[in-house]
C-alpha cells in the first residue's frame, strides 16, 4: 500500500476519534449536567420531605416501609432504622390500626385517594389520633409499586374538639340555669313550708304531751279530786291543734317533702350528668333513659307552651359517648321548643330500624325553608338574633352522631308544618 494512501487513512481515523472524542466530551458534559439536575431534584425533593409537618410514610408493593420523613420519626418515637424495613401495620393499633396490608388488591385497583380518621401507635404504645391519607404508585403497566401514606396528628385538634364540645355545653347550661333553678325553687319552696308547718305541729304535739304528763302525774299521786280538771284540759288542747287532722297532715308533709326532695336530688343529678365532661370510651347506655334525663333538664324551657309526646320502643343498650347523644338531644329539643311561638306539641319516639336504633325529634313549629335546611350544619350558622346562639348546636350535633358513632343525623321539614330530625345509631 502506498504511503501517501496509508497517511490518508490514518488522517481520517484521526478525525474520526477526534469527532468521537468531542461527542464524548458532549455526552459526558450532557450526563454530568443530567446528573447535577437529578442531584438538584433529590435534594429538593429530600428538603419537601423534610420540612413537611405531616408524616410521610412510603412502602414497597408489599407494604414495607422503605421512606420516612423526620415528622414520622418525632411523634412516634422511633428510630429511622426502627422503622425502615418494618411492615406498615407496625405503627398502627390492633383494633384502630391500617388497614391497607389486609385490602392491598382493592387498593391497586384504585386510583383515589383514600382518607380516614384512624389511631398510630408510638413505640412506647400511647395511642395517636391522626388523619391517614393513602394513595398507590402504580407502574406503565399499572401494576402496585408502593403505597403513599400521610397522616397529619390530630392531637391538638381533638383537644380543641374537646374544648368547644365542652363550651357549648356549658353554654345551653348557662341558657337553661334560671329554669333549672325555677324547677329547684318550686319543690324546695314547699319543703320550707312543710317544714315551718312541722315545727309549728310539734310544738302543739308538745304541748299536748306536757298535758298527758300532767294527767299522768295526777292519777299517780291519786288526786282523784283534781283528775277531771286535767282530763278537761287534755280534751281542750286536743280540740285546739284538731289533733286527728295534725297527726294525718304531718304524714302528708313529710311525704310532700320527701318527694319534693327526690326531685330537686333528680334534677341536680341530671345536670351534674349532663354537665360532665365526658369519657373518653365509649360505654353502653340506653337512649331511652338519656332522652328521659335531657327532658327533666330542658322542661322548663318547654312546658309552658309545648305538650309532650314521649313514645319509647323496647330498644337495646348501645355502644356510645352518652354524655355527648345527651347534648345532641338537648339542643334539638330547645330548638323545637324555639320553633314554636305560642302553643304546639314535641313528639319524641325512639325505635329500632334494621342495624340502627332511632330517634326521632318532631315539633309542629314554624319548619324551615330548603335554603335553610341545606345550610343548618354549617358551623355558626344560625337564624336566631344575636346573642341568642352560637350557631354550633347542629353542626356539633352532626360531628357527634355521624362523625363520632357512624350514624346519620337526617331533616325533614316543611315551612310552616314543623320539623322533624331523625338521629340513626349503630347497633
């Protein structure tokens, strides 16, 4: 081959590694900007993970949990290495837990998200109120890769529930105390004089017996000369303080009194229950004697304008916060009471409806209009004047039944006719 061929060729070949060495110049500048980006990308992603408040929990197809964020690691306790590799059920209880790992096929085959008030647990095994929110990663062939979990702590949401739950109550307390002390006043106002009549009936009876001691006196001593002047005596002051009738009033009296008593004691009772702020487990308890309870509490704001229909069905005990269905029975009876303006009546009937028991509340008031009855669980919502409401009854009602117990609290009302609320618990 000749040389001037051979030097061409190796020209060419130079230039061509040259080209490839520019391009790989090109590619390598391209990668290690790509590089930087994606490095920019993790870094930006890793400072959104970092600085949420809420806590983010990642897991594998499996439910293992591979991502947390530091939010994770402070309310519950852990170690990130605690956590990294464990199942995701570790962090929930027993009976309140997540639920995902049992359900992970029916969470694959959605593409929502899936919202629900549940409890965490911490290592040390205190209990947490959070709001979990789920979603699945799916890949370009929509199969499950991971599941998405957040979860905002609710702790100091529940304490301000707590707190506004209790305000209201105190509040209808404080709206219903100067007839809650009429309702005391009236049976203590007769106890009193029961009692000033008592004190006088002794004194006669008193007076009556120093007779028979003198009576006595003289036929022991034998002066049978001054006997029937002491038996005149006697029969004198038995005429005087109608001793029959005393003897018959005095019975009459103490049982006045000792009834009057048992309900100034059942009134007191009522409110202090009512009053209380409440368990923080629910408890069996029976509507019927909650209805019962409230009513003795709200009746003096209702009775010198309503007629009530009380109709209780053989119902079972249920699980529940009792204190908190009373508070709800309490606000929809004085607001029945309120939506009558002169006379009417306030049916309550209580029944059992497939998997519920039921509470039905009707008043033939002044109903309301559907552009109320859309609005009226709206937090501080209210028709009533200033001063008059807080416009929290109902929406509180709704947290109570629907939130808090899994029921429904349901309005039927016709402007003019009268309303009826309906509250449905679970068995």
């Amino acid at each position: 081959m000749d040389l001037p061929v051979v030097e061409k060729r190796l020209i060419r070949t130079q230039e061509k590694l040259a080209a490839m060495e520019t391009l790989l110049e090109d590619k390598s500048r391209d990668l290690f900007l790509a590089n930087e980006e994606i490095q920019k990308t993790n870094d930006f992603l890793n400072n959104v993970i970092g600085s949420m408040q809420s806590c983010l929990i990642v897991t594998n197809a499996e439910g293992t949990i591979q991502i947390i964020n530091e939010a994770t690691v402070e309310l519950l306790g852990y170690d990130r290495t605690e956590l990294v590799g464990q199942l995701l059920s570790l962090v929930g209880t027993e009976d309140k837990g997540v639920n995902l790992l049992s359900n992970m096929d029916s969470l694959a085959a959605t593409k929502s998200l899936v919202r629900q008030e549940i409890q965490y647990k911490a290592k040390e095994g205190a209990e947490i109120p959070v709001l979990f929110s789920s979603s699945a990663m799916h890949d370009a062939e929509g199969r499950l890769t991971g599941i998405v979990c957040v979860a905002l702590d609710l702790s100091n949401h529940k304490l301000l529930e707590r707190q506004l739950l209790l305000s209201e109550k105190m509040a209808s307390i404080g709206q219903l105390a100067a007839g809650v002390a009429h309702e005391i006043n009236n049976p203590m106002g007769f106890i009193f004089s029961n009692l000033s009549n008592l004190g006088e009936y002794v004194d006669d009876i008193t007076a009556l017996l120093g007779v028979y001691e003198k009576l006595e006196n003289a036929i022991r001593s034998a002066k049978v000369e001054g006997l029937q002047d002491e038996l005149d005596e006697l029969e004198d002051n038995k005429k005087r303080i109608e001793i029959d009738y005393l003897m018959e009033d005095i019975r009459d009296l103490i049982q006045e009194s000792c009834g009057g008593a048992e309900r100034v004691q059942n009134i007191v009772l009522n409110l202090k229950e009512f009053s209380h702020s409440g368990r923080d487990e629910k408890s069996l308890a029976n509507l019927n004697d909650g209805l019962e309870s409230t009513i003795s509490i709200v009746w003096n704001e209702l009775k010198y304008k309503v007629t009530l229909d009380k109709e209780y069905g053989d119902i079972p005990n249920i699980l529940c916060f009792p204190q908190e269905i009373n508070q709800v029975f309490m606000n929809l009876l004085v607001n029945a009471g309120h939506a009558i303006e002169d006379s009417g009546e306030i049916k309550v009937r209580t029944y059992e409806e497939r998997e519920y028991v039921c509470i039905d509340i009707a008043d033939t008031g002044k109903g309301m209009s559907p552009e109320i009855q859309r609005r009226i669980f709206e937090p501080f919502f209210t028709t009533k004047d200033v001063g008059e409401g807080t416009g929290l009854g109902l929406s509180m009602g709704y947290q109570i039944i629907v939130d808090k117990h899994g029921g429904q609290l349901i309005v039927e009302s016709t402007e003019g006719s009268g309303t009826t609320f309906t509250i449905k618990l679970p068995k």
